[in-house]
C-alpha cells in the first residue's frame, strides 16, 4: 500500500526529512527583484509541499503552486499581506496534491482571481485520484497509521473531495505567450511528461523558468510520468535562454547544473531500457546528481533509493512508462 498515494509517489516514505519543519514553512527567498521562491519540504514523517513561486504583477501576485499543508499555504497568504498585494492569479504546474491543495484557500482570501492550469486534473479526478481516495479510506480506517501520516491523508481525501475547487478558469491548452496579472509570461504547455500536461512558465524581463515537477531532486517523481514526454519537455527548456531554473523540488538552478539535472535524466531512462542492473541505473542517477541543490540532508542515499524505487516498480514494470502514461 502506498501511503503517499496522492502525490503519486510510493517515494516519499524514503524522505525522512527536509529543510522544512513539521507544521513550518520555509521563509520566502528573493530569486530576481520581483520574484520569490517559497521553497517546499518533506518534514519528518509527513508528505510534501512542492515549490511556490511568486510573480510581482501589476494587478498583483501570481503564484506558481499552493503546496499542501496548511503551514505552506499560510506562508503563501502572509507573504501576500507583508507586500500588501493581493493574489491576482494562480498557475498551478501539475494536479499533484502538493502542488494544488492550497487553491480553495487562496479562492477564498482572493475570490477575484484567476486560475490557470491545464485540464489533465479532469482525468486525474475520475482516475488516479479516485483509485487512491478509494485505496486510502481503508488504510485511514485501520487506526494503524502515525497521527501525523494519518493527519495528511485525511487532508488529501478531503482536497480530492473538494475536487471541482481545484479546476483552472483558463485552461491552458498550448504554449503561447500570455498576460497573466499584467505581467507577460510564457506559459508553456508539456503533454506527457511528468503528467498528462504540465504548465511551466518562462519569465523573459528576469530569464527565469518555473517548472514545476518536470525538475525534481532527489529524483525526478515518475509515479504519472511519459518517459519520452518528458524527455521532450526538458529539451525545450533547454531552447529557453534562462539564467535561473526554479523546479518543483529542490533548490534553484543555474543553466549548468539544469543541464546535468537533464544528461541524468535521459541516461536514468536509457538505463531503465535497458539490461543494466536495477542498482547500477540508480547509483548512476545518484552519482550524476550528487552535487545538484537539492534540500535534502542525505540527498545521495535518497536518491539512490528513490531512482531504484523508479526503475524496478515503474519503469520496467509498465514498458518504459508509468501505469497512467496514456501517450
């Protein structure tokens, strides 16, 4: 039974912990002038929030993905309050619930702004999301699990209960340039990859990309993944002339260290293709990373674990894909 169900990712119970401290979220970081990096965290014995990123615009903030906890989300409305400036708008990269579940509680401090995703969370909520919630309630219903674990997942069957809050306004259906708040951004849509569509932004005034999952440390999270779609997606960044990668996980990166984060990745999906040995493909994948700012205290033995987990039960288990890959 995988307890971190809603995320997508049996992975997480291999993070013991994070920067982030249980029921703490990590301050605000100033990336550009005009941009913060409010980082996620795995605290000890609990899910994960992902990323936050927030955008200055001139009808207010945009923010890039709302988290998990309600910690995180807090730390999205106090940031907000301290720039006395409202929440214009929310791009959310993915419908995992770590990047999501704060979107009802922006709505209703903000009921004025707007959404934009793309529409994969509408299969998300009749397919992965409602097998996990119907997996879940048992397991919450045993008493067997940890208060904290069983705190997180009676958040997470209530957030996919609540599904229809977590749909965008604006679907983003094709990378176009757009005017999100009054600030111009790239929006860029990724079929296939991480999930069914993932949303990334490229901001051109700061060079700054906002991707989401599709950049994870310590490994990339391949629980709904497209191995090819991906592999795509990560090229395209390439053709961005960014100078700083925000990722969904982990700590920001320069355009150097984006391109060992991708020559890992391919070779971590050649390997999983081919006869090489589980453990070889993981401590390559471990190996090539082992430098890159992930906020992870023990980033080398995750890793590992995490790219084993990724090779034996996913990739070679469903031809190369994840099991909900549909391309």
């Amino acid at each position: 039974m995988r307890l971190w169900i809603f995320l997508a990712g049996s992975a997480a119970l291999l993070l013991a912990a994070s920067a982030a401290l249980a029921g703490e979220a990590a301050s605000p970081q100033p990336v550009v002038p005009g941009i913060w990096l409010i980082p996620g965290g795995i605290p000890p014995g609990r899910e994960p929030d992902g990323n936050t990123v927030v955008f200055d615009a001139p009808a207010g903030l945009i923010v890039m993905d709302t988290g998990r906890h309600v910690w995180h989300r807090q730390a999205i409305l106090d940031f907000a309050r301290v720039q006395g400036r409202p929440i214009a708008a929310i791009v959310n990269s993915h419908w995992h619930l770590d990047h999501v579940s704060g979107n009802p509680a922006l709505r209703a401090a903000y009921p004025g702004l707007t959404v934009y995703a793309s529409n994969a969370i509408e299969g998300a909520l009749t397919g992965f999301l409602a097998k996990s919630a119907a997996a879940a309630k048992p397991v919450l219903d045993s008493g067997k699990l940890p208060p904290e674990a069983a705190e997180d997942l009676r958040g997470d069957i209530a957030t996919y209960e609540n599904g229809a809050a977590l749909k965008p306004d604006v679907v983003v259906d094709r990378s176009a340039t757009r005017i999100v708040a009054g600030r111009k951004l790239a929006v860029n849509l990724a079929p296939n990859a991480a999930t069914a569509g993932d949303v990334w932004v490229y901001d051109p005034a700061s060079r700054v990309a906002a991707v989401g999952d599709l950049v994870t440390l310590p490994a990339p999270f391949l629980d709904t993944a497209c191995s090819a779609g991906w592999s795509a997606a990560l090229a395209r960044i390439a053709g961005t002339p960014f100078r700083t990668l925000i990722p969904g996980h982990g700590g920001a990166m320069t355009r150097a260290e984006f391109a060992v984060y991708r020559r890992a990745f391919d070779a971590l999906i050649a390997c999983s293709a081919s006869s090489r040995d589980v453990d070889e493909c993981a401590a390559g994948w471990a190996q090539a990373v082992a430098a890159l700012p992930g906020a992870d205290p023990a980033p080398s033995a995750r890793a590992m674990k995490m790219a084993r987990y990724y090779v034996k039960d996913v990739l070679r288990a469903h031809g190369g894909n994840s099991a909900e890959c549909r391309a």
